[in-house]
C-alpha cells in the first residue's frame, strides 16, 4: 500500500527496545542532517498519506519515541489532522513520545556568522553528521530471517485487516496512561440516533467499518410466536471513522449524527466493548419468507409478502412497502 508503514513496524519489532525513529516525507531534501541517535526513515509519500494509525503502530511494536519531521512540509500543521489529533491527546495524558516537528523546532540555531561578499554578516549553520537514511518500502532484513533462521520477534504487530478507525483507538489506548481523563477532546467517531428505524440492515452493510450492527434479542424460541424479539441498532464508537455512509444511505431518512463521541468513551470500550444503541423496536419473524419486519400491527407476514397473498396476480409492489 503507498504510504504504508507495515515493513518499518516490522522492522521495529525485531529490534531491542527503545528505537527512536524520525520520519521524513518521500521529498525532504536533507533526510541524513539531524540527530545522530535517530533512525530515520523516508516514507515513500508525503507523510500526509501516512495513516496515523501506523504511526501510532510503531510505538505498539516497540519504538520508544517517533518523530514525525515536517521542517520542510509547505504545510506542516495541516497535514495529518487525525495524526494532531492523536498526538493531542497524547500530550494532555502526559505520553511525550510522539513528537510533530515543526519548521520552528528544527531549524537549526544559529551558531555563528560569515560575511558576503558585500561584506555583510550571515549566521552560519552549526555543521551536523551525515546518517543513514532508511527507505520505508525496503527496510533491511535480518541476516537470520534471509537464512531461513526464523522470522525472528514480531511482537505487537497489529491485524492488517482490522478498520483504520479501530487500529487508531487500540493503538492509542496501549499508551495512554491507566488513569488517563479526556474530558474535552473530541474523537472522529459521530454520535448516532436513528428514530424510526425499520431495521432494514442497510446502514449496516453499507459501513465500511462494520461499525453497526442489528441485535435480536428476547423471543420464546417456538414457532408460533416466530418471534417477537426487541431489535436494536447497535454502534462499536471503537470502529466509526465518522465517515457518514450510513447516515447518508438510510433510505427511511431516519438516522442522523449527533455529534461526536469523546475520546473518553471511546477509549474505555477498547478495555470493555460496549455498543452504543442507535434505535430500538419491536420486530417479528415473517412466516413465509424469513425477514425481519417490525410490528406496527396484528399479522404474522412482512408488508410484502401480506401484500403478495393479498394481491396473488398483481406483479407490481406498491412503492412504499418495496424491499
Ligand atoms: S437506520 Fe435506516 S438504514 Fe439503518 S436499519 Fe434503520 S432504517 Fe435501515
Ligand atoms: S459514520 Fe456510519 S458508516 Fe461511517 S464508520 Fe461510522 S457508523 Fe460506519
């Protein structure tokens, strides 16, 4: 993936404790000039790209601290605003190991001067070791790993496969202090009401996150009350990216945003799994096809299949009880 940073995760994990890794954009024109103690890597995008979630991730795999380098950014404050975000909340908790360099904090001090030729005075730059610089899409292999010796360590590697979202939140709560209070700092994940909902499933399938989910809860089991079960719509904050694809899909027109969740509680269902409910109701069990369809009256079938027996040679269903 561009602008992945898996092999540098994974490169991290196989090495001892307390990496200290700087970051640098794919164009950075002095990647090799600064701190002697760093690592650095050259990300193969602009670190825009980067997703703050894999940042995040190194810390998971082992480095110690991370220094995101934007001295050289056309836009260093603008370019990674779920990555502000992050190292915001970091910093109200105390954690200082992710650090977002600015123009500001790297230019070099100005040590001494030189003059023109005009004959005026110029401040000089301190001179600084040349270091290796590491290219985030080919990261250096163990010699034991090329042998066939072993993989060697891999620890905290997150699942590749999991949302974005979720791999923020675990990522962000592993180093957030136990104790840790945010009360005022709002997350991506959007707040959800969903008053009238028919539990259609749309919204559930169409969530990139699988962030929503319908429960069916209750019910006698036996076939005759095929079910009465209470339905609720159910949101995981932990995997919303308030990207608003289910609010924009409902085709009832009946789930909206209200806000935002805070980090708080977000971040206290990554420890305890908690769903939030979005709407509840009551829903049965049609007898001829399956689904589940609410109950807004007597009747033991769905509006369309009541429909079909009531209309056996219609072959059109009226708009407003079409699936
Ligand atoms: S919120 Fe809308 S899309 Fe989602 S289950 Fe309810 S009616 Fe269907
Ligand atoms: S806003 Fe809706 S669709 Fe988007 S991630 Fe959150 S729950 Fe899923």
């Amino acid at each position: 993936m561009t602008g992945s940073l898996r092999s540098v995760a994974r490169w991290v994990a196989r090495q001892d404790d307390g990496v200290i890794l700087e970051l640098v954009c794919a164009e950075h024109p002095a990647p090799a000039l600064g701190d002697p103690a760093r690592t650095v890597v050259r990300a193969a995008t602009c670190l825009a790209e980067v997703p703050a979630h894999e940042i995040l991730e190194l810390f998971t795999a082992g480095a110690q601290t991370v220094v995101v380098r934007r001295d050289e950014c056309a836009q260093p404050h603008t370019a990674n605003a779920l990555l502000d975000a992050a190292a915001q909340v970091l910093a109200s908790t105390g954690v200082d190991r992710l650090h977002l360099s600015g123009p500001e904090q790297t230019a070099p001090e100005q040590t001494g001067e030189r003059r023109t030729l005009l004959g005026r005075r110029r401040p000089r730059a301190p001179r600084q070791s040349r270091r290796e610089v590491l290219d985030a899409e080919r990261m250096p292999v163990p010699r034991r790993q090329v042998l066939g010796l072993g993989a060697g360590s891999a620890r905290g590697l997150a699942d590749e496969y999991a949302p974005d979202a979720q791999r923020l939140t675990t990522a962000l709560a592993a180093l957030l202090p136990p104790s840790a209070s945010l009360p005022d700092l709002l997350s991506p994940a959007v707040q959800l009401r969903g008053k009238g909902c028919t539990a259609c499933g749309v919204c559930v399938r169409a969530c990139p996150a699988d962030a929503l989910t319908l429960r069916h809860l209750g019910g006698s089991g036996d076939e005759a009350n095929a079910a009465l079960l209470m339905t609720t719509l159910v949101q995981d904050p932990t995997r919303c990216d308030g990207c608003l694809a289910c609010v924009q899909i409902c085709p009832e027109d009946v789930l909206t945003a209200q806000g935002r969740w805070g980090w708080d509680a977000v971040l206290a269902r990554v420890a305890t799994p908690a769903p939030a409910p979005v709407a509840s109701l009551s829903t049965a069990q049609c007898q001829r096809c399956r689904t589940r369809f609410p109950t807004t009256g007597a009747g033991t079938l769905c509006p369309v299949c009541a429909y079909r027996r009531a209309n056996p040679f219609s072959s059109r269903l009226p708009v407003d009880i079409r699936p």
